[in-house]
C-alpha cells in the first residue's frame, strides 16, 4: 500500500494488476486501484479536481485531468473517508502513477492534496520504485 499525508488529507492507494482484463500477447495490461480519502482534519473538504500524470515502462507519460473521481466530487467531514476503485491501462507490463487532488475547504480556499506515487507491476514485468 502506498500512502500520502498532505494537510491532514491521508490518501492511500493499493493497485492490483488484473490478468483477467490483460492480454499481454497483444500488448494490454490492466490494473486496478483502490484509493482511500481520509479526512484527519478539524476542517469540513470537498475534492474538487484530479490531475494524475501516469507513466509506462517506456517512460511515455500521460496527463489525465478531471472532475472529482468517479463521477463525485465527495465532501468530507472531519473523521470521514471516500473510498473508491477505477482502473487504468496501459501497453507495457510495468509503470506507475502519481497526481494530485484539488480539494476546498468550507471556507473556500482551494488546495492540492498529492496522491502518492505508486508502481504498477505485472508478473510480465516488475518493476520496483525507490
């Protein structure tokens, strides 16, 4: 699991490479992630936007940019969580991902919250972060 604390925002993320949807004989891998939104702070958020940069094992990056997750943008009160799962694919049996959320306060002020790097590791190819 691969974890990340920005302003009391913890974000947790566990992937899981999914054979099933893979067919690596023609180049397509896919993985699965969990991700985990905890609100450890005395302050009521709202996760606005996403900005996720995910890289292959050939180093090519993509930028992906939205609204909220999932099709929400969930509130969280202090002491709540948000948890979902999405997916993510890729032509090369090993790379990973990272991003940020943009999150509000109840105040209004806007603020990024990182969602920690995270390795994407296919029995084809694994691959290891430092």
């Amino acid at each position: 699991m691969y974890r990340a604390v920005t302003r009391q925002i913890v974000v947790t993320v566990q992937p899981n490479f999914m054979a099933d949807r893979s067919s690596p004989e023609k180049g397509r891998y896919f993985w699965s992630y969990t991700i985990v939104i905890v609100n450890s702070g005395p302050e009521t958020v709202q996760l606005k936007t996403r900005h996720w940069i995910i890289t292959d094992g050939s180093g090519r990056q993509q930028d992906v940019h939205g609204e909220g997750v999932v099709g929400e943008q969930p509130v969280l009160g202090p002491g709540e969580r948000f948890e979902y799962t999405s997916g993510v694919p890729l032509s090369t049996p090993s790379g990973f991902m990272s991003g940020r959320y943009q999150m509000e306060s109840e105040r209004g002020e806007r603020f990024e919250v990182d969602i920690p790097l995270f390795s994407l590791d296919s029995p084809d190819g694994t691959r290891t972060l430092n």
